[in-house]
C-alpha cells in the first residue's frame, strides 16, 4: 500500500511540476512579447526622430543653397548691368 502511495505522491508531484512549468513558461513568453514590443515602438521612435532630423537637415541645405544662388545670380546681374551702364556713358 505505502508502495502505491508513494507513486501517487510522485505523479501528483510530476503533475504539479509540469503545471508550474508551463506557467512559468507562459509568463516568459509575456515578458519577452511585451520587451520585442517596447524595443519595436523605441526603434520605430528613434527612426522617426533620425527620419525628421535628416528632413529638417535637407530643409536648412535647400534654404542655403537657394540663397547662395539668389546671392550669386543677384550679383552676376547687377555686375553686368553696372558694366551695361558705363558702356552707355
């Protein structure tokens, strides 16, 4: 009799195990989904801040060039209208 006993002691025991185990299991799994989750939200926020600061680089470059140019064509023209005019005198 002890002998049965001690065998449904075992199984329950086994059972048991296999039952914290899968919870255990379970509950890795949850933190693991929610960790990936916070590490996708965080890379998809530092892409959007790399994605706008590239943007608001590109804008200031476009603003410069353009007033270099506007400079540049602005000069060319009052040089060759100066030059137009003393050739008028």
């Amino acid at each position: 009799m002890l002998g049965g006993l001690g065998k449904l002691a075992a199984e329950g025991l086994a059972h048991r195990t296999e039952k914290a185990t899968g919870e255990a299991v379970h509950a890795v799994e949850d933190v693991v989904k929610e960790v990936v989750e916070h590490a996708k939200e965080a890379g998809e926020k530092a892409i959007a801040e790399a994605f706008k600061k590239a943007q608001e680089t590109g804008d200031k470059v476009v603003k410069e060039v353009t007033e270099s140019v506007t400079h540049t064509v602005t000069n060319a023209v009052t040089h060759a209208a100066e030059g137009l005019g003393k050739l008028g005198q």
